[in-house]
C-alpha cells in the first residue's frame, strides 16, 4: 500500500548557472511523512536513492506526473539546520506542468503526492 500525502504550498522560482527552475517546497507533516519513507526504504534496502530523493506521482490541479522529490540543503551549520534539511523537500515543477495548470510565481496551490 503506498501513502499519500496532500500539501498546500506555494510555487518558487530558483535560478542557478545553469538554469532557472521551477519548484515548490514540502514542510511540515507532509515533509515528515517523506522523510519517514525515505528512512524506511533506506533500511529496507540499505542505500539512498541519488540526492536522498524519494520517488513520487505528483499531481497539481488535473496534471499527473511520475517524479522524486529532493531533501533541501540546510541554509547554516548548526543542528536545527541540520534537523530542519529532513523536514523540507523540493518538488521541481516543469513548464509543461505550469502551462498546463495555468500556474504562475508565488500562486499558493496543492499537491498531492503519492510516495512511491
């Protein structure tokens, strides 16, 4: 049986050197029932999947996409930030997915998740 986690968030915009990215980031219980899986399937079976990402089917609105989400990186040295790096996932959202939605920055919006 997998697990479904539905979480309200809003759409980012990161830009990088090589690219600008679309995403939107996971937290809280949503992020702490991902984290749980990941823990799970690292102890069944005894590695991390690339990037400490988990495998998911998003869905925004009426678009369905097979996907990973990816644990962020802490943003300062301590071990709140630390603690705080398992509890935040990034979902890349595609231009396709945006134009199909009609989405645009900074529109709060819900995902659905199903943990593959």
């Amino acid at each position: 049986m997998t697990e479904t986690v539905t979480h309200k968030t809003t759409l980012a915009r990161w830009a990088g050197d090589r690219g600008t990215y679309y995403h939107v980031v996971i937290d809280g219980d949503a992020a702490d029932a991902i984290t749980m899986a990941e823990r799970l399937r690292r102890l069944e079976f005894g590695a991390r999947r690339g990037f400490g990402s988990v495998k998911v089917m998003a869905q925004i609105g009426g678009t369905r996409w097979k996907t990973s989400v990816f644990p962020s990186k802490p943003k300062r040295s301590s071990s709140e930030a630390l603690a705080q790096e398992e509890r935040e996932w990034w979902l890349l959202v595609s231009k396709k997915v945006i134009r199909a939605e009609d989405l645009a920055l900074d529109e709060r919006l819900t995902v659905e998740l199903e943990l593959l």
